[in-house]
C-alpha cells in the first residue's frame, strides 16, 4: 500500500453528513479521502428548507460549496463508488475504479434511496407537486388542494401533519383498508377536516406540466394540486453489513447500533446522516457528521499517544 492511498480516515459518502465530518477533520490535519458516487437522497428537490442561513438553496449547489470548503482543508475527494470493503487492523477499501485505499477509520454516509409507490406519474413529478416531507415542502405549497397517499397506516398521521399547511387535505387510502383506521383515527381525522377517500389510486391527472388531480380506480378524479407520498426508505447499509456492525429494525429498515457520537459496534466503524437513521434531515445529517468528525479526531489522537507510551 503507498502512502498516496494510506489514509487516517476514509469517508464513504460525499453529502452533508460525509461532507461535513470530513470538514472537522481536515480542520484537524488529518488525512482524509472522500469517496462520493454522486448520488444524493435530495437530487429531485428543486430547493431545501430548514437549514439556517441555507434555506431555499439548491441541494445541488449546497454540496458544491460544501467540497470547495471541504478541500480547502487538504481533504480529498474522489467521484467513485467503494465496490468492496474489509478490516485486518485498518480498513481496506476497493473503489469501482480498481483503487484500493487504507484507513485507520472508516465513516460511512451511504445515506439511503427512496423506492417510490408504483402509481402511474408519480416519479415522473416527485420533488415538484408530489412530495413527501411538510417541513421540506410543506410552506411552497401552502394552502393548495393538497392529497396524501396512504401506502400504510402510518398516511393517517401525515394526512393529520399535512392540515397545519393547508386546510383542503384528502386522505387516499390506496392500498389501506378503510377497516383498519381506528376510532381515534376517525375522530382525529374528522376534526382536522381530512377527507379520507377509500379505494386504490390509479394514476395522476397532469396539464400543463403540472399536477392537477388524483385518478382513482374506478375512475373518479379527485381535483389536487398537491400530493403527498411517502417512499418505502431502503437503507444503504451494504458495508456495514460487510464490516459486521450490529443493527435495528425500524418500521423504515434496518440502521446500525451506534452510540451517540455515531460510532458502530465495529470499532473504527462510524455511521452519519440517513445511513444512521430514517429521519435525518440536511440540517441534522450535517450535525451528525461534523459530531462523528469531531470523535474520530478524539480517537486517533488519544490512541497515538497510547501508542508511544
């Protein structure tokens, strides 16, 4: 292994979270590649939110800014993908490339893809008029005729969050049984002023570019111009698993056991950002990587002063 693939840290995923540990830790001196496929969660959105001083910005030029910072600190940063990944003392690493690189540490920010519900014109408006977060998106499409589409009865509760952004929310069951929504359920829905709509949807209504209505099975339109749908999150979570780390079970997939800094039950193995969990946004992935970074730096040091003792 030459020096130039030897690394202190190698950090698999070039988005906030990746982003921002390797930040700390070229702030710190340490030397760090990071291995980005170029594959964000938020590539479809237009704009993110809720990011103090970054709202409304592009995702697209987020990230740009994020590596010109990140490279300013020595880091480096490489387009490629970790094809094959194992531990003996270090971490090896092999991209797609045929590169193969060394780390003392290892933080992966793989994140996670969302698998869309299976309705015809769905994808294609996914970012714009379907959306499926109302923190996200909630505020640009305020007070529209707005749908949400139940794939489990976990709709209920987005269809009840939806109303605080519009008061003209409808409940399409889809593929929920009417029969399973629970007294408290109804009333709640009744009180929010959802309409809930049985039966499945068939497809999206366009014109103009724009969505305009709701098709259901049987035919009937249901005029919307928003449509929330919440995606099944598959976890990508493929090195972990390689590297053996301990992981849970939540109702969104299976994410590592990790302490509060963000280290795995593999030590030198860290997970940030989506690849820790289901329900990190910008503002938190970053929070998580630059906690993470901020460690790993913590270990290595304490554990070279161990070393020369």
């Amino acid at each position: 292994m030459t020096e130039n693939n030897a690394y202190e840290v190698v950090v698999v995923g070039g988005g906030a979270a990746g982003l921002s540990a390797a930040l700390v830790l070229g702030r710190s001196r340490r030397r760090t590649l990071v291995v980005d496929a170029g594959e964000p969660r938020n590539a479809p959105s237009a704009h993110m939110q809720g990011y103090l001083s970054r709202d409304s910005m592009s995702p697209a030029e987020f990230l740009a800014v994020g590596r010109e910072e990140v490279a300013r600190y020595g880091v480096e940063l490489v387009r490629d993908r970790v094809a094959d990944v194992s531990r003996e003392g270090d971490f090896t690493a092999v991209l797609a490339s045929g590169r193969t690189v060394r780390a003392r540490h290892l933080v992966v920010a793989t994140g996670l893809t969302d698998e869309l519900p299976p309705v015809p014109g769905l994808a294609e408006r996914f970012g714009r008029d379907v959306v499926h977060c109302p923190y996200c998106h909630g505020w640009e499409v305020r007070d529209l005729p707005t749908g949400v589409l139940a794939t489990s009865p976990l709709g209920v509760h987005q269809a009840l969050m939806v109303t605080q952004w519009s008061k003209d929310v409808r409940l399409f069951l889809h593929e929920v049984d009417e029969a399973g929504l629970t007294d408290q359920d109804r009333r709640r829905l009744a009180a929010a002023g959802v309409t809930v709509v049985p039966g499945e949807v068939a497809a999206l209504v366009t014109a103009d570019d724009r969505l305009t209505g709701v098709r259901l099975a049987d035919g009937t339109v249901h005029d919307r111009e928003v449509l929330y749908a919440a995606p099944r999150a598959v976890p990508r979570n493929d090195l972990l698993i390689r590297l053996g780390a301990g992981l849970r079970e939540t109702p969104f997939g299976s994410y590592p056991v990790i302490d509060e800094r963000g280290l795995t039950s593999v030590p030198g193995l860290w997970a940030a950002g989506n690849a820790s969990g289901f329900a990190e946004q910008v503002i938190n992935a970053a929070s998580r990587g630059y906690r993470a970074g901020a460690a790993i730096n913590g270990e290595l040091l304490m554990a070279d002063l161990d070393a020369a003792v």
